[in-house]
C-alpha cells in the first residue's frame, strides 16, 4: 500500500492507498475517476467529492464527517467500518454506496443524510 498523499490531485486513482491514522485530508476533489480503488485509514473530514466516478472502490476505517458527493456516479463503491457523521449525498447516478459497519464519529456528531428514494433499508448497514 501507498500513502494516499502520492495520489492528492491526480483524475484516475486506482490501487491501494492509506492514510495515516492522525492525518486529515480535507480535499476538494473534482471530475476524479477512483477505478479498483481501495483506501484505508485517517481522515478526509470535510472533503469534497465532485462529478467523480467510483467503480469498483473501497474506503475502509476512514472518518469521512462532514463529507459531500456531489453528482458523483458510483459503480459497487462500498464503505466499511467508516465513520459518515453528516455526510451527504446529492445529485449522484448509479447504485448508492453499500455502508457495511460503521466507526464512531469525531465529536459534534450529525445524522447522515440520502439524497430522496436512496435511504438504505435497515438491513444494507451492518452494525
């Protein structure tokens, strides 16, 4: 695994990358292909995630409070054990992120919100 630092401001993201565990990556990230991705560890508390596409991508133990996709396309994009303390999803196209497990928030803890007619049935989180 790579530091996902090697990748901050790259369009086509694909491999295995982590994070440090006390690193926060607040990043605006724009028209970003994550294709085969997996990413683990730290923090991307209030990033951004702008007309980006994930297929096939996994983040793993990440805090990812506060966080936006916005007319993002997602293509198996699967979220393990991350925390999602307002995070939003808006304006997005294909299947909604499979959220398995789930990590306490950082303090100042939100709800996490769907865009209408994408609210997972209890049983697609498995706590």
């Amino acid at each position: 695994m790579e530091s996902f630092d090697a990748v901050v401001g790259k369009k086509h993201i694909t491999g295995e990358y982590f994070l440090q565990e006390n690193e926060i990556l607040d990043y605006p990230w724009k028209k970003t292909t994550f294709n085969d991705a997996r990413v683990s560890g730290g923090s991307m508390t209030a990033s951004l995630f702008e007309d980006c596409i994930f297929k096939n991508t996994t983040f793993e133990h990440i805090y990812l409070d506060d966080v936006d996709f916005v007319r993002c396309h997602f293509e198996n994009f699967k979220i393990i054990n991350c925390s999602h303390d307002a995070m939003e999803i808006r304006e997005c196209t294909g299947s909604p992120p499979t959220i398995i497990g789930t990590k306490e928030p950082r303090s100042g803890s939100r709800n996490m919100t769907f865009p209408p007619g994408w609210e997972p049935a209890a049983t697609d989180i498995i706590q």
